[in-house]
C-alpha cells in the first residue's frame, strides 16, 4: 500500500528513490547501466524532464554519474573514511608517513597541481596565525587525486619567520611531512583544532574536482597549535563530499 505521504512525492524523486533501493539492495552493482530516459518513460509512464531528473537526483547525491553517449551508471568509486583522529596522530607523521597515507590505505594517490609561494597574509589568516595582516606566510597548494578522481584540494599558510629556509618552502618536504619539518624546527603540533561546513562549490572548485552538478562540498579549515598554544598552521581543504566519509572515533 502507497502511504499518502509518498504519493505527495513529485515523480521524479519516487523514481529516484526506487533506483537508490535497488542500488542498495545490490540489484545495480558499481559500473552497472542503469535505466535509461526512454526505459524509465515506458516503466513509469513519465515525461523525459521526468526521467531524466530521477537520473540527475542520483548523480548529484554521488551514487551515479553520467558517460558520454552511454547512459547513466553506478558510481564504482569508493569513498574514503577520513579518520579525523587517527591521521593526525604524532605517530604517524613523526614516524615519517603522510597523513593522508592513513586515508588512502593501499589505493593509488596523487598529489598534483603543488604550488609553494611566499605572500602576505590576509586578515582571515593572520587573525588566525596571530600575526599581523601583511605579514609574510609561506602558502602551499595541492590537489589529491584517489584512483583518477580529484577528491580534495588544499592550501596551507605558515609564518614565514617560522619556516624560512626550511624544507617547508620547497616542493617536496620530505618524509613525515609539514608537521615532521615543524617539529625538527622546535614546533611541533600537539594540539589541532578542526571547523567544518558544507555548502555548494564555487565554479573554480567544482571545476579542480570535477564535480557533477549540485553536488556539495565539505571546507575543513584546521588550524595547528605548537607547545604553549601559538598557532603553526592553518590548512583551508575543500573536499569532494561525494568521495568522502568522515570518521571521528574518541573515548567518551
């Protein structure tokens, strides 16, 4: 029996939701085809508007995309579980592994698109660094791309007096990364601080992570405070919220 909340549904999302239960239910596996506008017209006796926005639902919540003159199919890729505590442990980059080595597991990762420049600080960024808006900050950008798909882009802002002539301002900074340089420096991060949001992607970036449209983003701006509270670090990323799970995982 149809409740009569469902039947207030437009079409198009009882459509939607019809597909997502089959995904989940394993009836359309990763890279299977699913219905096209004109299979989901005939079944459903809709209009093509009507088809094709059942589709468009499923492809903006990230669990179908569309190829070129071939249909709609199951998104195959696998979402990363972001271990919010886990990676930022001193464990792990003071051993010299990267941070994002806990995310990626065993899968191929590429860091692409590096930037590395001095500049002056803005004011969003010295209130932050507790430094003076003008004064010098070294940037570092980067986009992580997880088995061919852009999932991430990053930028980091450092005190430039802090990090002069360190392996922070070159390309590559060696094994254990920022945070291990830091350390060697005399500030490592004991303490980090993470703010969250979601909201809809500028063109730039929807662009740089190749995102189909109407899909959200998720910014994590976290901020890293050395021995004494003095903020080392602040890295603004912005995430593709379709390839991502994030993971908190704490004692009460």
């Amino acid at each position: 029996m149809t409740s009569q909340g469902s039947t207030r549904q437009p079409k198009y999302q009882r459509i939607a939701d019809a597909l997502r239960k089959a995904i989940q239910s394993g009836e359309y596996g990763p890279g299977d085809r699913l219905p096209g506008e004109n299979d989901l017209m005939a079944t459903y006796e809709v209009a093509r508007m009507t088809a094709r926005q059942a589709l468009g639902v499923l492809q903006n919540e990230g669990l179908a995309e569309a190829r070129k003159g071939a249909g709609v199919f199951v998104r195959a890729f696998k979402p990363l579980r972001r271990r919010g505590i886990q990676r930022l442990a001193q464990e792990q980059w003071g051993s010299g592994r990267s941070i994002w080595s806990v995310d990626a597991e065993d899968r191929e990762l590429v860091v692409d698109e590096i930037q590395v420049r001095e500049e002056e600080a803005d004011r969003r960024i010295a209130d932050v660094l507790a430094i003076s808006p003008g004064s010098r900050v070294w940037a570092r950008s980067r986009r992580f791309v997880l088995d061919g798909k852009p999932v991430l882009f990053a930028t980091s802002y450092l005190p430039a007096e802090l990090v002069a002539d360190s392996a922070i301002t070159q390309t590559d900074t060696g094994p254990g990364g920022t945070y291990a340089r830091l350390a060697e420096l005399g500030h490592g991060p004991v303490h980090f601080r993470e703010a969250i949001r979601s909201r809809m992607p500028s063109a730039d970036e929807a662009e740089r992570l190749s995102l189909s449209m109407g899909t959200p983003v998720i910014q994590i701006i976290r901020t890293a405070f050395a021995e004494g509270g003095r903020a080392v670090e602040v890295n603004e990323m912005t995430l593709d919220s379709a390839s991502y799970v994030l993971e908190y995982d704490f004692d009460a």
